[in-house]
C-alpha cells in the first residue's frame, strides 16, 4: 500500500513538474488555442501548483521518498521563479514615475490612495463593494439600421467618492469574437470601488463592420461619454480609453486620431474627441509586425484562430456555454484574427490599408499619456513592435509608461484575476495610472482642429 501511495504520489508531482514548462517557456508558431489556454491557465494557477508543491515535498519527507523530494523540490523552485518574474515591477525607465516630471503619485489624497493594491501581488484581490451597474444602455443607432451600440456602466459604489474620471473598455476580440462584460467582472468591480466610472463598450465586430466601422463606434463612444459626463459625475477632460488586445488597438487609434477627419466619422468631425489618455492592455500598434508574428504568411490560420462554426466545438462545450455560445460569437464563420480578409488582402498587396489602421502610424506630440502593459511572452500581439510604439512615443515627448511583464502570454489578465499574479501586477499599474491621470490638469493647449489627413511619424 505505501508503495502504490509513493507511485501515485511520484506520478503527480511529475506532471505537475511538466507543467511548469508552460509558465516558463514561451509558446512557438503556429501554435494552437488548448496549448495557449495551458499556458495562461498555468500562469493563473501557479500560487496554488506552487502550494500543491510544497505540501508534495512535505508528503515526501514523511515517506522519506527522495524522488518525491526531489521532483517536487524542483517544481517550488520553478513555480517560485515564475511568481517572482510576473509579479516583478517595470524598469525604472519605462515606469509610471518615470512618466511625469513630478511625483504625482504623491499628490493622492490619502483616503484615494489607501484604496489602491498596496503591493503587486496580495495572494487573493481584496472584496470590492457593491457598484452601482447598469447593462445595455444603447449609446448609438447605425443609421438607416435597426441597430444599437450597447455598453454597461459601473459607477462607484454609493459610499466611494467619485475620482471624475471616466474609463472606457473596449474588450479583446480578435476583431471578430467576444463581447462585452466577459472575463472583466473582476476588474471594473475594483476600479469602481476606487471612485471610477467605467463604460464597458460593446462594438461592431467583422465581418459586421470594417476596422473603420470599429474606428467610429469607438469614436462614438468617447462622443456619448462626453455628453453624459455630468450624468454621471465625472469630468469630460478626463476621459480614460483603453481596452485588451483588438480592444487596445482600436482605443489607441481612436486616442492617436482625435483631430484627424480621415478617421473620424462626419456626424462627429465638429466634436472635441481628445482624451485624457490611454492603456494598452497587449495591444497590436502595428498590423504588418502582428501578421508576420502570428504566421499568417505561412499559414491558412492565424495562431490561435480557427473557424468558428458551431460544428468545430464538441457539443458538450456548446451546451455548456448556453447562450453565451452565440453571443460571443463561436458560431461565426469568419476567422478570428486574420487580417487579410479584414485588410482586403497581404501587407504586400495592400500596404496602405494595414499602415491606414496600425496606431504607430499616428504618433504625434499632441497624443494623450500611454499606459502600456503587456506580456513578454506574448504569442499574437508581437513585443518588438510595442517598444517600438513605446520609444516613438518618448521621442515626441509623449508622456507614456510600459510594463513588459516576463514569462507572460495574451489575455493574461482575463484568466482567474483574483488570485493571478501577472493579472495583479497589471491592475496594480493600471489603477495607479488612472489615479493620477484622475488629478492631473487636462492638457489644454492642444487645439482642437481637424485635419484632413493622419499624422504619421
């Protein structure tokens, strides 16, 4: 009997050392969705496989079973490894106080700043209370369509102090998938116990809408916030957009083109578009660079795409799932991700149309503070063309931060929150971020003009 228990115990701590490959090691292209899905899951996991460790190893000294020991006593060190890398903080030259002249973390009122993480990674996100939310508020009817743009909103709960500043979302999508108030639950919970007011932006995916359809709605969304500002008590000067992934990319489009009529729908081109600033949560800032890191040059599918109809998920995951099978998309046909169909062709077919929609194209001095969060590992949004964002936009004088955070793929932040440490360092720089830019005078010696055409660096 206590041989079986050793095996049995041997054989655990065995995958479990297997597995720490996944949080250490970078996925390779093409690479597939189960395997990206171990990776971050893994990632999320890794205080509680850590545990799992430890109380292996203990397991074996009472059986004195060196094999035990030892393959366990491998899988704390590499856990451990892993939860120092993600929680670890930015290179002091890409930090947050390195973004501004003045140490404005400093300036907080006290009761702001003591609600804020008081480290990068606390274990378990402490209980938010109660928001003040609202779903399905329609915030722009195509024209000539019997079709409403819809967005949920969090407002602080009836006992925080509103901070005035608004925090648009736009979630990822690969441009063609997901929704809305999916995965972020978490997240805007413990933005709005801070006094933040955040739009949760369902909108236009392909093949429904175009990148300039997505442009728009984005656009529209920063108009409609800006008209219900006093609705709902906070300054329309400051006005946060960001969002993950394709949500990312469309924020910091719309964020780079506020005075530019090319991207600017004509119903919105005589109103002030400008925003306070904005995060990039693993966002693509340059099309070309992601269609070659994703392979869609040597391959049918992008990296983690694959057609999504009804008929390619076991029957078993579709029942599951219920409604949020269609509402997220899975059933479409169009493939997630790839950018020829969406681009009309490759980079070299139609060159003008991926710099068109690419956000390095419009760094400008006059764009807004950039917060930049992404994952060194990062398998679909490619991290040579984030610091390449990055250093453009330090060139010009923008004010702009960046958290490269190692051993970290896409679309960490959404897997298990509460207690993921990469998804805990990122909230960490994302509310600070917010909370300084909630007291910091608008920049108000842009002048509102529009252009006829994109600024390019």
């Amino acid at each position: 009997m206590k041989l079986f228990v050793e095996i049995l115990i041997i054989f655990l701590a065995s995958v479990n050392l297997l597995i720490t490959r996944f949080a250490l090691v970078r996925l390779r292209q093409p690479t597939t969705v189960p395997l990206w899905l171990i990776k971050v899951f893994t990632s999320a996991l890794s205080p509680l496989l850590f545990a799992f460790s430890l109380f292996v190893s203990a397991i074996g000294l009472v059986f004195y079973s060196t094999p035990v020991i030892i393959i366990s006593g491998c899988s704390v060190f590499l856990y451990l490894i892993h939860i120092v890398q993600t929680t670890r903080a930015p290179d002091v030259s890409t930090g947050l106080k390195n973004m501004f002249d003045d140490n404005s973390e400093s300036r907080m009122e006290p009761e702001r700043k003591s609600l804020l993480l008081s480290k990068r990674y606390v274990l378990w996100l402490p209980k938010s209370p109660e928001p003040i939310f609202e779903q399905d508020i329609p915030f722009y009817t195509i024209p000539g369509k019997d079709r409403s743009l819809l967005c949920d909103i969090w407002q602080p709960p009836k006992n925080i102090k509103h901070s005035g500043l608004a925090f648009i979302y736009l979630h990822g999508s690969a441009w063609t998938m997901l929704d809305k108030d999916y995965g972020t639950r978490t997240f805007f919970r413990h933005l709005a116990s801070e006094g933040h007011v955040i739009m949760d932006v369902a909108y236009r995916l392909f093949p429904e809408a175009d990148f300039m359809g997505m442009v728009h709605d984005t656009k529209h969304a920063i108009a409609w916030m800006k008209a219900n500002a006093a609705t709902y008590g906070i300054n329309p000067e400051r006005i946060i957009i960001g969002g993950g992934s394709a949500g990312a990319h469309l924020a910091m489009l719309a964020a780079y083109t506020a005075t530019s009529k090319l991207l600017t729908p004509v119903d919105l081109q005589q109103v002030d578009l400008r925003v306070h600033g904005v995060i990039s949560l693993y966002g693509q800032s340059d099309l070309v660079a992601t269609y070659y890191h994703t392979c869609q040059h040597l391959t049918t599918h992008s990296a983690l795409s694959k057609k999504n109809k009804s008929g390619g998920m076991p029957s078993w995951i579709q029942k599951r799932m219920g409604k949020d099978f269609h509402r997220l998309g899975f059933d479409k046909d169009a493939e997630a991700g790839m950018l020829t169909p969406m681009l009309g062709g490759t980079p070299d077919e139609k060159p003008e149309a991926y710099s068109l929609f690419s956000p390095i194209t419009y760094v400008h001095q006059d764009c807004p503070a950039t917060l930049i969060i992404h994952g060194k590992q990062d398998i679909l949004a490619p991290v040579k063309a984030i610091r390449q964002l990055h250093s453009c936009l330090k060139e010009v004088g923008v004010p702009v931060a960046m958290h490269l955070i190692p051993q970290t793929d896409h679309g960490f932040d959404n897997i298990l929150p509460k207690i993921s440490p990469a998804a805990h360092n990122a909230i960490y720089d994302v509310e600070r971020f917010l909370a300084i830019m909630a007291i910091r005078e608008p920049v108000v010696s842009r002048i509102p003009k529009i252009l006829s055409h994109p600024f390019c660096y």
